[in-house]
C-alpha cells in the first residue's frame, strides 16, 4: 500500500469513529451544576436529532451495558431519540473529587466516549480550616417559666420559713385546739342523736342514761381540764371556783347543770322506772347547753383575735 493510499484509509477511519462516537463538552449541562462528593447528579448530552421519533432506551442497574467504574456508581442511563433533537442522560452519584472522566458507553450501535465532570470537595481549599465559635444557647420553651416559678417558691419558702419561727407554732397550736374543741362538740351532737334514736328503738333507758351521765362528764372535763367524772350534782356548783377561766363561770350555768346531773342521779339511783320523755328532756337540755358553750367560745375567740 502505497503512502498516498494509507492517509485515505487513516480519514476513512477517522471518518467512521466520528460518525458514531460523541465527546462531553460540546453540548453538555450537569444537573446540578456543583457537585460534591456522595451528591447524585445527571449529566445531559445534547444529540443532533434523530431521522424519526423512537422508543426511550433505558439501561438500569442489572444490565451489561451499565458502565462500571470503582469511583463512579451510576443508577441509570437513558438515550432520548426524537426529531426535534435526542439526549443522552446519565445519572451517577461520584465517590472521588477532582476532574473525572465517565467510562465508555455503548447504546446499541453508539460509543459515547470524552465525558468529564468535576467534582468538588465538602471543604473549601481556598481557607484554612478554623473551628467555629460556641453555638448560642438555645431558648427551650417554657424555660422562662420554669426559672421564675422556681424563684418564687424559693422566696415563698423562705417567708414561710421565718412566719413559722416566730408565730408558726403559735398558731399551729391554737388550730390544733381549735379543731380538738371543735370535734368534741360535734361528738356529742352525734352522741346526743344517737341516744334519741336508742331510745327510739326501745333500748334499755338506764343504759341509755348511764352513757348520757358518762360522756357528758367526759365532755365537760376536757372542756374544763377539771375531773368531772367523779363530781357529784352538788359539786358543779363550785366549779367556777375549781376552774377559773373558764366559759363554765357564768352565774346560771353552774346551776344548769347541778340540775341536770341531779336529775340523773334521780333516775339512776331511785328504783323507779325510766320514762322515755324524762331522757328525751334530758337530751333536750345537753343540746341546749352544748350550743350555748359552742357560741359563747367562738365569741371569746373572735374578741381574742381582734
């Protein structure tokens, strides 16, 4: 072969290798136009357009003419034929930074060869790497409230602390007896009801008056802080004198009841049979004389107090 005839068949071949091989950078965009390393992207190849209108051809994750590169994992490869101009979209995600440049690839009887990108690194060359500030505090919701509550149950506290040192105790007491006295009131109206309904019921009357007899002294010698329950009718009497200071000190009330526990004595110790309406009477007085020792401590107390 001569000289002349080996630079025709070295066109011709240029000629063939041309017609259906592409390069990247003629008509190429990278979708998006930065990348970094792990980012997937696509790289679109504008083709000149086809004879006529054909089929998509896809070439997925499974298939022998998915490229294959170490750095480079693609996912898929579509070429677009259509007359009014064909694609080729590549979409691959890059494992290195720097210019790289895809493996060869072949769609039926095409080689698309010259496909570069650049891939760029997460941390900026163009500085030195410095490590950041302190990050701000972050405001947590409801921390204003937490802080604030927290302060005024402190101060609370403390207040309630010195209140206690200095009348606290004072005034735990007087509730504390306030709310004994006031039991032993409610005690005996309960006492008082119930006798009735004993009574009622045709329960035996000197049982009945002998726990009138009992509980009422009891009453009364917690409310005196005298031993009432060895006293005789005649005695409560001098009970004013035997306990001064007392709301059992006005005239008529020691009379009231040297009458009422002679008339217990009366029934108890006579013989004679119990009458219903005499304990009813009885319970009847209790009642009264209760109440009118009820009011007349709490107005000693409101006097007190004011």
């Amino acid at each position: 072969m001569t000289g002349k005839n080996r630079v025709a068949a070295f066109f011709l071949f240029l000629i063939i290798i041309t017609a259906n091989s592409f390069a990247q950078n003629l008509n190429t965009i990278l979708i998006p136009r930065h990348i970094y390393i792990g980012d997937p992207a696509t790289l679109v190849l504008q083709l000149p357009p086809a004879t006529a209108n054909s089929p998509d051809i896809i070439i997925t994750p499974g298939s022998e003419f998915l490229p294959s590169d170490p750095d480079i994992d693609f996912h898929k490869i579509t070429l677009e034929q259509r007359i009014t101009g064909s694609r080729l979209l590549v979409e691959f995600t890059p494992f290195i930074t720097g210019f790289i440049e895809l493996p060869v690839i072949e769609i039926e009887d095409k080689q698309f060869t010259g496909l570069t990108v650049t891939v760029n690194t997460l941390i900026d060359d163009k500085t030195s790497p410095v490590l950041s500030g302190h990050a701000s505090t972050l405001a947590i919701p409801g921390t204003a409230v937490i802080i604030y509550s927290s302060l005024a149950l402190l101060v609370f506290l403390l207040i309630f602390t010195f209140w206690f040192i200095f009348k606290g105790r004072a005034f735990i007491k007087r509730f504390t007896e306030k709310w004994k006295r006031r039991r032993q009131f409610n005690m005996m109206r309960k006492m008082e009801k119930q006798l009735h309904r004993n009574i009622l019921n045709g329960t035996d009357k000197r049982i009945v008056l002998d726990t009138l007899s009992f509980e009422f002294r009891n009453f009364l010698s917690y409310l005196t802080d005298c031993n009432c329950r060895a006293m005789t009718a005649s005695e409560f009497e001098t009970l004013p004198r035997m306990c001064p200071g007392h709301i059992i000190t006005h005239e008529d009330r020691p009379a009231v009841l040297q009458v009422f526990f002679r008339t217990c004595d009366n029934l108890r110790f006579s013989g004679t049979s119990v009458d219903s309406e005499n304990l009813i009477q009885l319970l009847s007085d209790m009642r009264v004389f209760i109440d009118i020792l009820e009011n007349v401590k709490e107005n000693e107390q409101k006097e007190a107090g004011a």
